[in-house]
C-alpha cells in the first residue's frame, strides 16, 4: 500500500508557494525594543551663563507594565577632553498628566527613580533636566551625553539598551 504522505507534502508545499506569491505569508517583522528611550534638547546652542533643557523620554513597548527603570547619564569622551567646558545639572522635573513634578531620583548618576511610578504598557514618561553652562566656560565647545538604561517590566522580564547619545549642545561666544 502507497504511504498518502508524499502526496500530502506536495499539496503543503503548492499551497505554501501560492501564498507566498500572492503575499499572504506571514511576513517576517522586527518586534520594537521592549522599551525605548529618546533624547532631546530645546536649544542647540547656548551661550556661557546660559541654559539648556535636556528631555529624556521612556516608552514602554511591551503588553506589561514597567516596574522599574535604572538609567544613568554620562559625558561623552570629547565633552571630557574639553576641560574649559563648565557646566552642571541644576533642575529636573518629570512630566505628569497633571503639569510637572520635581523628580525624586538620586540626580543626574542614577535618573531611573525620576521616571516616577509605573509606566503603563505604550505610554512615555519624560524627564527634563537643567544643563546651566557656567558664566566663566570656554567657548565653541560642544557638550553631549550617552546613557545606559534598564528595566524591569511586571511579568518579571527585563530590557537594557545603550549608549543613547543625546543631542550636543554648542557653546558659542558672542
């Protein structure tokens, strides 16, 4: 007695053929990052004495809350080399649905307490912090950052990225 599977393998793979040609295979996607974190300054510039607002943005991307992030900040290598360069952070603040709050993290070595709470699965939460660049700085020198993240989400799963590098900020002389 012939065996049917030669004949049931030939009808899977006609099949599988014409879905692939009319394109109603399933396509093969990239899953976004479990949670993702942006950068962005409100100026590109700023003079010695000014001061410049750098937002960093979580999102959770995932189906499950985010419990926890841990985050630092650093200066980039070239930012280091410029030792007429002074500036500090001297404000945060986290964006709520209700305006914005002081942030409640250790400062600029460990933001991820600043994020507040939980993040709800597609929502963002933004931190601003205060770049204010010394009176006394150096000029046409550009300072900029890199960060390191972590996260933990309620299904007990977790996420890193990084370096994210955030935008530079010029410092001109008039």
């Amino acid at each position: 007695m012939r065996s049917p599977l030669p004949r049931r393998l030939g009808l899977t793979a006609v099949l599988a053929l014409l879905l692939a040609v009319f394109g109603l295979a399933p396509s093969a996607s990239a899953d976004p990052a479990p949670a993702s974190l942006t950068f962005a300054t409100d100026s590109a510039t700023t003079t010695p004495g000014g001061t410049v607002k750098l937002s960093m943005t979580i999102t959770n991307n995932r189906t499950y809350d985010i419990w926890f992030v841990y985050q630092t900040i650093d200066p980039t290598w070239l930012t280091t080399q410029r030792p007429d360069l002074k500036y500090s952070f001297t404000g945060c603040s986290l964006a709520t649905a209700s305006g914005s709050t002081a942030c409640s993290g250790t400062g600029p070595s460990n933001l991820g307490g600043n994020y507040g709470a939980t993040i709800a699965p597609g929502q963002s939460r933004t931190v601003t912090l205060t770049l204010q660049v010394a009176a006394d700085s150096g000029c046409n020198g550009n300072i900029g950052f890199y960060s390191y993240y972590y996260a933990e989400f309620s299904d007990s799963a977790n996420t890193n990225g990084g370096p994210v590098y955030t935008p530079e900020t010029r410092v001109v002389c008039a």
